[in-house]
C-alpha cells in the first residue's frame, strides 16, 4: 500500500466517520493512520515515551519497596518526600554521584558500551504499544502509539534479542569470571525463554489474523456470537480467556525474559555475587537497573496488548457509551499495566529463586512442548471453524485438551506416587541396616568391633620402643594389650 499517496488526513477522518456511524464511540486506528503524522508531533509521542518509560521506573522502584516492606511487616520508604515518593529520585542522584570505577582489566570501549546496548532496544520496543485510539492533539488527529507495523510484535522479539548482547558483552569485557558466569546464564535464560514466548504469541497471530498491535487490539473488541440450542451466546473477546494456555505461557516467560524473582539466576549472591554487572558501578550500574525495569514494564504491556484487551475498558464500564472514545482509554491501559507489574513485585516477594537445572527444565521441557501442541491445536481449530462447520470444532478441541491434560496429570501422579514408594522403601532399607547390620544379606561387620581400636593387636617389630631395643612377648611389658603403651589405633579391618 502506498501511504504517501493518501492524503494525510484521509484515512483517520474515514476511520472517524465509519467509527461515528457505527456508534461504537471509538476511533480505532488501523496501519493506514500510521505515518502522516507532522514531524514536531512524532517527536512529542517519542519525548512522552521516554519520560513515561523514566517515570514508570521511578515509581516502580518506590512502589516495589513499598510493597515488599508490608509483605515483610515494614514500612518501606518513607522519609524523603510523602510517603517516600522522593526516595528513587534520590538513589538515581546518588547513583549519579558516585565515583565511576573502572577496573584495570576491562576491555573499556565494550564494557562503557555494554550497558547502552542494553539500554536502547528496552526504549525502542515501547514504541509499538498502544495507548488509545484516535484523539485530537492540538487539532491535529492522531493514534495513541507512536508507530504500527505490520509485524510489530516481532520487534520487540528483535530488541530483546539485541538487548541480551548488553549483559553478555558487559559480563565479558568485565575481565572476571563471575560476570562472564553470569552473563553466560543469562544468554542462555534469555534464548529458552524467548522461543517458549514467540511460541505463546503464535495463537494471538491465529486468531488476529495480524502481527500488528493496533490490529491485535481491534480483534479483542467484541466476542463473537454463536447459537447454541437456539440460544445466542457470545464468546470472551480476550485472548486471555480464548487463549489461556498462551496467556499462562507467556506470563511465565515474561518473568524469565526480564531475569526477576524466581528466575533471576544471572544474580546470584551464593554462586556469582551480583552476576553481569558486578563489577559496574554508578551510571553504568544505573543503566542497567533502568534497563531491568523497562524491560518489565514493556512484557507487561505487551501482555496487556495482546492478552487483555489492550486499551478497551473491561465490563460494566463498557456499558458508559464513551468508554472508549477520547483520552479515558489511557487510564484503562495504565491499570492493567499496574496490575501486571504489581504481579511481579508479588513474585519477588514470595518466591524463592530456583535452582539453574529447574530453570531450564521449566523452560525446554515443559513450556516449549506445551507450547508447540497447542499452536498445533488452534490451528485445527482455526482450519476448521474457517470451513463453517459452527462451535462443535471448538467443544471438540476443548474436550481433546482435558483428555490430554487428564493424560498427563495421571502419567505425572503415577511417576510421583512411585517416586515416593522408592523413597520410602530405601528409608525403610537404611532403617533396618541400622537395626541389624546383616539386613539385606550383606554380610557388613558391625563397625565398633575391639580390634577397630587396638586392642589385642600386636605392635609390630620395634614398634613405640627406643632404638636397638628388642620387643617383647605379646602380652609383656611392649605387648599389644588394652593397657600396653604400644597399642595403636588401626582404622582399617
């Protein structure tokens, strides 16, 4: 499609008509209102990224201290500013102002440009998200988001993908081995975890038709409708609730993407002290804790995006005839967002960090093939629903995935019940070789025998006597019994 041969205003104020016409209250904007927005407006939309990005991770921060001091029966933050508001701001001046060490072993040009990298592609994947629909910014119509592409989502998979050579360049050029141990974990966290995420975004692509996240939006804005025994039911808009087994996936991957509790092994105070950045200090430590904290805040909305409706209010509000219109959407998509990110201070929280092996377990066996059964499933789905044979494709794909899951539920309650028979059967075996040594047929001595100690053991010849002195008599004045100085301790049968 040629954009430049539109004029600028053309599609938005057809998109507007069609929306008013339609009485739906809301402009959704679509690829063809990308692209003809006046340069000082595309440079307000990227400023207000930027500063939302800054300001999220300000509060974040605040907030996430705040929370987890009342889980653990504390206060949290609660000196500079009300409430502690000001307490990030003063750990960014401080960070800001503390001595910048460089130690002499770094490779310095890649370990100063490690944490940028890092940086930029959390900014630049934000640039897809949408925050609304179509409104006026100083008369001028324009979408809530500062661009759409037709495979949008995938360059956020392409900007986490660049964003990991930032913690691995910066864990090698640190010239230590517990930041090369660390950045090494990392790449290897963040690679299982974006194939099993990539995996949960297939069936969003399915049922969308699109790659595009203006169009993802669309797609969730109104369930279909079904007759059932002559009753019309209307199926969920969300592909949270649709596509529950994507939205699991991929709110677990989004927790291992951005390395937070339980799955922050690259840090790891037992194993590697602070893993890639141990040995940054000041604004280059800041930049990649800047850089944690956006990435979070972009999986979230990205899920929101995807998942839950994007910027559409949830029902009742629907009900209000401009819930979806104007600038009200904003404040819908910024509480889902809250909530999201409110889940991942809840994590932190409560969960223990796991175990490397468990990690990788998680992510290669059990996420990754889940994954690939059910894109294979919605596809069937999808082929069949396309051929008009109404809601039965569905109730029959539903009934084929709780006979699967019934499957492996009994498989892995048979695994763990013989798991626990072998455990107590050892238990019991120990148990009774502790009774009786003999238990089993072994024949195993008891281990307090006399001779363990030396007694009635002969000193062998010269033993414990001056030199030249010949020994005498078992049982003599050298002998070799309980009371004799020449008795020795024999550890071995």
């Amino acid at each position: 499609m040629n954009f430049l041969a539109v004029a600028p205003q053309a599609p938005i104020l057809h998109l507007v008509t069609n929306a008013a016409a339609a009485g739906t209250g809301s402009q959704d904007p679509t690829l063809a209102s990308f692209g003809h927005d006046p340069w000082w407006l595309i440079i307000l939309k990227a400023v207000f990224i930027f500063v939302f990005l800054l300001v999220m991770t300000l509060f974040l921060i605040w907030a996430e201290r705040r929370v987890i001091g009342r889980m653990q029966n504390r206060l949290g933050p609660n000196r500079a500013g009300p409430f502690g508001l000001l307490q990030s701001v003063a750990d960014g001046i401080k960070l800001g102002l503390k001595e910048d060490i460089v130690p002499l072993g770094v490779h310095k040009m890649v370990f100063i440009l490690a944490p940028l990298i890092a940086m930029t592609p959390a900014f630049i994947s934000f640039a897809i998200i949408p925050f609304g629909p179509i409104v006026s910014i100083f008369g001028t119509l324009t979408p809530l988001q500062l661009t759409d592409l037709p495979v949008a989502v995938l360059l956020v998979l392409a900007m986490s993908s660049i964003g990991v050579y930032g913690i691995v360049l910066g864990g090698w050029a640190s010239g230590s081995s517990y930041p090369l141990l660390g950045g090494l974990r990392s790449s290897a966290q963040v690679i299982s975890y974006e194939i099993a995420m990539a995996l949960s975004w297939v069936a969003v692509f399915l049922y969308a038709g699109s790659l595009s996240t203006s169009q993802i939006v669309a797609a969730q804005a109104h369930g279909s409708s079904f007759q059932l025994a002559g009753i019309t039911l209307h199926a969920p808009s969300w592909y949270a609730v649709l596509l529950l087994p994507s939205f699991l996936i991929y709110l677990v991957t989004m927790v291992g993407e951005t390395n937070r509790l339980p799955f922050d092994l690259p840090e790891g105070e037992g194993e590697i002290v602070g893993g890639f950045h141990t040995e940054y200090s000041s604004l280059k430590f800041a930049l990649f804790y800047l850089a944690e904290y956006i990435n979070m805040t972009t999986v979230a909305a990205l899920a929101t995006t995807l998942f839950l409706g994007g910027w559409r209010a949830v029902w009742p509000i629907t009900i209000w005839p401009g819930a979806n219109s104007g600038w009200w959407p904003m404040l819908w998509f910024l509480v889902k967002l809250l909530i999201l990110l409110f889940a991942f201070v809840w994590l932190r929280g409560t969960l223990p960090r796991v175990r490397y092996d468990q990690l990788m377990k998680l992510g290669w066996k059990i996420l990754i093939p889940i994954g690939l059964a059910w894109i294979l499933l919605v596809a069937s789905v999808r082929s069949i629903h396309r051929a008009g044979t109404g809601p039965v494709p569905y109730f029959i794909a539903g009934l084929v995935f709780v006979v699967l899951f019934a499957l492996w539920w009994a498989w892995d309650a048979g695994v763990q019940r013989r798991r626990s028979a072998d455990e107590a059967r050892q238990a019991a075996d120990m148990a009774a070789m502790e009774r009786d040594p003999m238990a089993g047929g072994f024949p195993v001595p008891p281990f307090d025998l006399p001779h363990y100690h030396g007694v009635g053991v002969p000193p062998s010849p010269g033993a414990g006597l001056p030199g030249g002195m010949p020994a005498g008599p078992v049982g003599g004045t050298h002998g070799g019994d309980a009371t004799s100085g020449a008795a020795k301790e024999v550890t071995g049968a």
